[in-house]
C-alpha cells in the first residue's frame, strides 16, 4: 500500500521530475543549446586561442634565445615545462587579475555617469541595503542568515578571489622567473 507522502512516493515522484528534465533536455536542439550558452562558448574559445597563440609565441622566442646560446630548440610539449613559459603565462595572468580586483574595489566607492557597471547617482539601490536586516527573509544566503565574519567575507568575496588570484600569479610568476634565471645561469656557466 502506498501512501502519498510515503519516502517511495516522494522517490517516485522525484524521478518523474528528473526523466521529465532529461527529455526537455534532450528535446532541444542544438541550437538552443548554443544559444542558452553562447558567451560561455565564446569566451572559452577566446581564452583557447589566445591562450595557444601565446604559447607559441612564447616557444618561438625562447628557441631564439636558445639558438643564439648554442642550445637546441624545444618542442611544444617540453617547451610548456620550462620556466619561461610559467613566467610569462603568470605574469600576463598577474596584470589582469591585478586590473579587475581595482576595478571592483573602485566601482564599490566611485560613480561614473552613463556607466552601466556604476551605481546611479541620486538614488539608492538594492545593493547598498545593509544584508543584516534581511537575516529573517527566506531566500537570502547562508552567510547573510550566519552573519559575523562569515557575512564580512561574503560581503567581500569578489575582492578577495581578484587579490588571491593576483597573489597566487605573482607567486608563479616569481616561480617560473626563478626557473628561468637557473635554466639561463646553467647555459652560461655549466
């Protein structure tokens, strides 16, 4: 005997919503899926290319500086391992994860007439509501309902990944210009 709110009811009843899904899914075309995800795609492809072309770019110029050493050149694959490669690839990541976290943290406090990334200048907005005083609504956040540091740090999350971003690349830049110098002092002196 089954009873409406029985655990096997719920369970059935959730796994017609989930077949329900599939076949919506399953049910658009491809076209609607690119269009549903088109800036994802886009900015993915971008970041391939741009990526890669850097890549050999950057391989090309350190078989330069090899052939004018008297070393031999690398292949992609063993270029990727080299410190010039890490060096150059954190230092571009390092200027723009610096770009963005200033940029956030300067929209926070300046308007900018006409912009759409600056707040409207004569009148308040949703976003500068103080988060505390909406603890007891239902579908805010977790941290907005935790409140304390944990709120303090939801408050300041995109900041925060830009500048640990931004630490983590300058990090690897320091990393892989370590590796550089040691490759280059070997060709030199060893």
């Amino acid at each position: 005997m089954n009873r409406v709110g029985s655990p096997r009811t719920a369970r059935r009843a959730s796994g017609d919503s989930t077949r329900k899904q599939k076949l919506e899914t399953r049910g658009r075309g491809l076209h609607s899926r690119l269009r549903e995800n088109g800036l994802s795609i886009v900015v993915l492809v971008l970041f391939i290319l741009t990526f890669g072309a850097q890549a050999v770019a950057g391989m090309h110029e350190y078989n330069e500086e090899q052939t004018d050493h008297g070393q031999p050149e690398v292949g992609f694959a063993q270029y990727l391992s080299t410190g010039h490669f890490l060096e150059a690839t954190a230092e571009n990541w390092e200027s723009e994860f610096l770009q963005m976290a200033a940029y956030v943290l300067l929209t926070v406090a300046f308007f900018q007439k006409g912009s759409s990334e600056s707040k409207k200048l004569d009148e308040p907005e949703a976003v500068d509501r103080d988060p505390r005083k909406a603890k007891g609504c239902k579908d805010v956040p977790g941290p907005v309902r935790r409140g304390g540091w944990i709120l303090r740090l939801y408050e300041n999350s995109l900041s925060l990944a830009f500048l640990g971003l931004f630490v983590m690349s300058f990090a690897l830049h320091a990393i892989g210009g370590a590796r550089d110098y040691t490759a280059e002092q070997l060709q030199h002196w060893g």
